[in-house]
C-alpha cells in the first residue's frame, strides 16, 4: 500500500517538474487576466451607465461581458497549461452562434444605432418622418430612438427600422418651402391677386427673402383654376407658417370676394 502511495506520489511530482514552466504561466495568465478582467469590467460599467439609463439593460451587458471574457480567459488558461482547447473552442463557438441567432434583433438594432450615431441622418432635434410615424427626436440610444409627436405622444421605434427603411428628415436643410395649394374661378384677375397676396406674404416673420415666394398656376381645370402659393422659410418655422399662410390665402379671397361684390 505505501508503495503504491509512493509511486503515484512520484508520478506526480515528475509530472509538476516536468510542466513547471507551464504551471507558472497559466497561474500569471490567470492573475493578470483576471486583474485586467476586473479593470475592463469597472470601466465599461462607467461607459454603460453614461449611455444607457435603463439599470436593467446595463446589469445585463455588465454580466454578459463578465462571462465572454472569463470564459476567454478560461480557454487561454488551458492552452498555456498545455491543454488541447480544440473541443472546447469548438463548444464555444457553437454556444456563441446560438447565442447571435436568438439575440439576432437585438445586435442588429445595436449596430443600427452604433451606424445612426457615427453617419447621423438625424440628429436630436430634427423633426423625421418614417413609414408609419412622425415626430422630433429627443433621444438617440444604441437599441431605440425616441420621437415625440406634435401631440406630446412619445414613440420608441428600433434603429433597424430607421436604417433599412425611409426616412424623410424634415430640418436638416436650413430652409423648407411651403406650398399651399387653392383654387379660384376662372373670371378671377390672377395679376390682382398675385400682387396683392405676395406683398402680404412679404410681411409676414415667417417668410424668406431668398429664394421669393412666387404665386403659379398649377392646373387648369374645368370650372376653376388651380394655384399654388410657394414660400420659402426656415424649417423650424414651417409648421407655423404653413397654417399661418393658408390663413392669408383665405383673408386673401375673402377680400376680393367683398370687392367683386360691391
């Protein structure tokens, strides 16, 4: 019995002096690794907090980036300590391929809002419209962008939808023109109304100088004739303008309603 004992003892100890280099190694690979770990870790908890509010999501991508790169160290361990990693990488990698199948969305919103905030389409401020909604944009974030309509309603949409689909950015040009479309007879003097309507536009806080509204025909229909009234403005204005000038136009045809009555 102690001479079994004594043999395996000395298999043992043969085979510490035999990986003793190796031991050391893995023992420092795991240290420093893990230190490194660690410091990793406490910086990118401080990243992940200034960029996402929720505490949930940010306790979530702390932990998963805790695991991937323990499990790395774990492999890289082995390896120094002469281990054949070849099964377990390949364990890994299957986990890891399962794992971007079933979290496929939530990486494509991901590198959407990594794509939205390096070529910025849009901006915080900018009032966008996409297929189904419209509204200024409060809040960029790496998963979802934040719009809030013209009726205080706040929208979250995905950043892949943003990205693969249109999206009309309404102020990103200085300038907008506003087109109000109306119709007239034809017995009505175009040349008075020109005059006239263009030269209350003029007053108007709203309008630009450059390029100058104009007053076409647009179509010439059966019984009436169609115009349009385009004016230019600044695109924060245009909201307000396009309502204000419509306003105008019907004062406008009020006015000369009266004068043909009288």
């Amino acid at each position: 019995m102690l001479e079994q004992f004594m043999q395996q003892w000395l298999e043992v100890k043969t085979f510490i002096i035999a990986h003793l280099p190796n031991i050391i190694y893995g023992l420092l690979t795991l240290i420093l690794g893990w230190l490194m770990i660690t410091l990793i870790i406490r910086f990118s908890s401080r990243a992940i907090e200034r960029s996402l509010r929720d505490a949930t999501l940010g306790s979530f991508l702390r932990t998963s980036l805790a695991i991937l790169l323990k499990v790395v160290l774990f492999v890289t361990v082995l390896s120094v300590l002469g281990v054949d990693t070849a099964s377990f990488t390949a364990v890994i990698g299957a986990c890891s391929l399962a794992i971007g199948l079933s979290f496929r969305g939530i990486i494509a919103n991901f590198a959407a809002g990594a794509l939205i905030i390096i070529l910025k389409p849009f901006q915080v401020g900018d009032f966008i419209t996409t297929a189904t909604h419209s509204g200024t944009v409060i809040e960029l974030r790496f998963f979802n962008t934040f719009l809030q309509t013209t009726d205080n309603r706040i929208i979250i949409l995905p950043n892949e939808s943003l990205i693969v689909g249109a999206v009309t950015n309404h102020t990103h040009q200085k300038q907008r023109r506003v087109d109000v479309l109306f119709t007239v007879p034809y017995h009505c003097n175009l040349e008075n109304l020109r005059s006239s309507l263009l030269k209350n536009i003029a007053k108007s806080k709203y309008t630009s100088t450059t390029p100058a509204a104009e007053l076409i025909v647009s179509e010439l229909a059966d019984n009436q004739v169609k115009l349009c009234l385009s004016v230019w403005v600044l695109s924060k204005d245009y909201f307000l303008a396009l309502p204000a000038f419509s306003e105008m136009v019907k004062s406008e045809l009020e006015q000369l309603a009266i004068k043909k009555a009288a």
